[in-house]
C-alpha cells in the first residue's frame, strides 16, 4: 500500500497510517463540513458573510485552546509512559467528536461540538509529531515526514469519496441530504479509530525525560526551563517565529478555502470535486519533494514552497469563477503536503529528541497561534468590509514577513 514499503520498518508505516486516518476528519473540515454548516446557518437567518466570520471564529477558539494546552501536554508526554495514553485520549477526544457532529443540532451547538473534534486532532498530532524521533533516524524523517502527508493525502480520498457519493446520491438511498451527511461523519470517525489501531498496539516511547515522581509538577518546571532555553537557542526560536508567519497563511487557505469559494459564487459540488482533486494532486507532490530533500537542501526547498503559496494568495485575490478554484486548488495542492511534511522534519532535526514533545508543543503553539491569528483576522475582516477578499489580501502579507525571518533562520543553521 505504500510507496518503497520495503524500504519502511513496520513501525513507520504505523505512523504513516495514523496521517491517513486524521486527514479523514481535516478532509472533512476543509469539504463538507463548513458546507454543512454554512447550509443549517443560512437555514437559520444567518448571512453568508457572518457565517464565514462565525466559523473563523470556531476554528480560531479551537487552536487557541491547544496552543494554550501543548506546551504543558508536550512537556508532560516526555516523561516516561505518558506520551501514547495523551495521544490516545486525544485521538478519541476528535473520533468521538466527529461521530458526535452526526446528530441533528442548532448551528451554535454544532459548532460548540466541532470545536471539541478539533481540539481532539490537534492536540494528537503535537504527540503524532513528537513520535517521529522515536520511529525513525534524522536521516530519513524528510522522507518519512513527506510520505506521512502524502498518504495521508490519498487514503482520506477513500473514506471522503465514499461519504461523498452518499451526499450526492442521498434521493437513491431514499434518505435527506442532511441525514446522509450525518452518516458520513460516522463513516470518518470509524475509519480514522481503525487505521490507528497498529500505532497504537505497537509505539514505544524510545526518548523520554526520566521523573521518579511528581510528573505533573516537575512538568511545569520543565516547561519553563525548556522557554528559557529556546529563547537563548537563535536558529530554533528564529524557525518558530518565521514558522508563525508563513504557517499562518498555509492553515488559513486550507481551513478557510471552502468558506471563502462560497462566498464568491462557486457551487457546493464544484467545491467538493475541487478539494479532492487536490488530495490526488497532493499525493504525488508530497512524495516527489521528499525525494528532493535528498537533493537539496531542506531550507531552500522550504522557501521555494513559502513562494508558491504568496502567488497562490495573490491569484486568489481576483478568484470568482469556477475553473479559477479548480487551478486554485491544484496550486494549493503542489506545496501543501510539502511545506508541513518538511517544516516538520526540519523543527525535528533541530530540537533535544529527548524533549521531544515539549518542543513540538512550542511547536504547536506557533503554528496554531498562527492559525488562530490568520483565521480571527478573515472572520473580523469579512465582517468589516462585507469581503471575503479583504483577508486574503492580508494573509498574503504573512508569506512575504514569513519568508524573510524563515531566510534568518537558515542562515543561522550549522550543516
């Protein structure tokens, strides 16, 4: 099932498998949820406009709450025995959260509901993250990180084409459109539980930070040594702050690009078909710059993606028809698994392996902090200005201030 899997120990492809299990539910967010939404909303009187704000605020709260939680998490799960039990209650916080989204509910419920799912993924994957050390050498976590997203990519295709179908031929199944939605979420949760089962019967804790007791309390020390020492560590702190910025624009395209098309007149299936269109795309994208990382340089393949996604921004600024997105999408598709996979492996190599998930929970911070900052920013902007337009237009200022910090950054790197 996966590419060079003789090359792969059984453990990595574990690891891989709980990306294709995830992106099921990010699938869903980036597709048919915000659709689903944004339809019962308008069914309840609220305006396009509020409803794209309204969902921005959502997806902001949620990364909020795990920014604030992942230090304390990441410092706590590098303690011997804790990192696969928060992964774990994590990984059934957001299963249960999706299943939960199958049952008829207002839409301020609904999105109470989706903010619990959401903190559930984020919050496993600082722990996710955190295992590449433990499941692979520095020398292949480029490779691994970019086929980690790229079947990620493809095996959420499986379950979403499946919920999909089902959406699109509801009257045939003599069932609502709403009611087959409901049973998509379903289909997603079962899926994502599923695949995760081999990484979690078979992941070992290899790095940790030994605590006879007072796990809890020496965390908190630790947390606050360890922001001391990141401080003082330029290339770590400099890739964070860089991290911040252009990460930001990423999250927000790929949590904000249904909404926004929407918005500007593209029809729910156009939607759809675009978004999975960009999930093949990404596939083969994802995997080829894992293999370039062989050739070049992590870093400059990092800022020659950071580019992509300026342009990407810009072209998105004038986007209001319907083959636009679809190249819209296929743009999207060549850099994102590239950008997160990479941005991943390299914050990797850079950091103490055995505070591992301590430093992915700063990790985290940065990069939902930005997802926070550029998501809050389109719903306050759109609101203002009565524009979707008005927060691309401001998130593609982040690119610019992320690619010259990034360009510090690696200036700073020893090898």
């Amino acid at each position: 099932m996966i590419k060079s899997r003789s090359n792969l120990s059984s453990l990595e492809k574990y690891w891989i498998l709980y990306d294709v299990g995830n992106s099921a539910f990010i699938m869903l967010v980036s597709t048919i949820i915000p659709i689903y939404f944004k339809n019962i909303a308008a069914a309840n009187g609220v305006s396009q406009a509020n409803s794209t704000a309204y969902w921005g605020y959502a997806i902001s709260i949620s990364t909020l709450i795990v920014a604030i939680l992942a230090p304390t998490l990441g410092t706590l799960a590098d303690t011997k025995g804790y990192k696969k039990p928060l992964f774990t209650l994590f990984l059934m916080m957001g299963v249960l959260g999706c299943a939960a989204l199958s049952v008829p509910m207002m839409w301020i419920i609904f999105l109470v509901v989706f903010i619990i799912a959401k903190v559930g993924v984020s919050a496993s994957l600082v722990f996710y993250d955190a295992m590449l050390p433990d499941v692979t050498t520095d020398e292949r976590m480029d490779v691994l990180s970019s086929l980690g997203y790229a079947w990620g990519y493809i095996g959420s295709c499986i379950p979403f084409v499946i919920s999909l179908v089902l959406i699109l031929s509801a009257e045939k199944f003599n069932i609502t459109s709403a009611e087959a939605t409901g049973i998509a979420f379903l289909i997603n949760a079962v899926w994502w539980f599923l695949v995760t089962v081999p990484l979690l019967k078979n992941y070992k804790q290899v790095h940790y930070v030994e605590v006879e007791k007072h796990a809890f309390a020496n965390a908190f020390k630790r947390l606050g040594n360890t922001f001391k020492d990141i401080k003082h560590q330029k290339e770590i702190f400099t890739f964070l702050l860089a991290f911040f910025f252009y990460i930001d624009g990423v999250y927000t395209i790929i949590e904000m690009a249904t909404s926004y098309g929407k918005d500007v007149g593209i029809s729910d299936n156009n939607l759809l078909l675009a978004l999975l269109l960009t999930q093949v795309v990404a596939f083969p994208f994802a995997i080829l710059f894992g293999k370039l990382s062989k050739k070049y340089k992590t870093k400059d393949l990092i800022g020659f993606c950071i580019g992509g996604y300026f342009f990407i921004a810009l072209f998105a600024l004038q986007l209001d028809k319907a083959w636009e997105f679809w190249f819209l999408a296929v743009c999207v598709a060549m850099f994102q698994g590239a950008i997160q996979a990479l941005s991943r492996s390299y914050y990797a190599k850079i950091i103490p392996k055995e505070k591992s998930s301590e430093y992915f929970g700063f990790f985290d911070i940065f990069g939902k902090g930005a997802s926070f900052t550029g998501t809050m920013l389109m719903g306050i902007t759109t609101q203002i200005s009565g524009s979707s337009k008005t927060g691309v237009a401001f998130i593609s200022l982040m690119f610019v201030v992320g690619y010259l910090i990034f360009k510090k950054a690696a200036g700073m790197q020893k090898s």
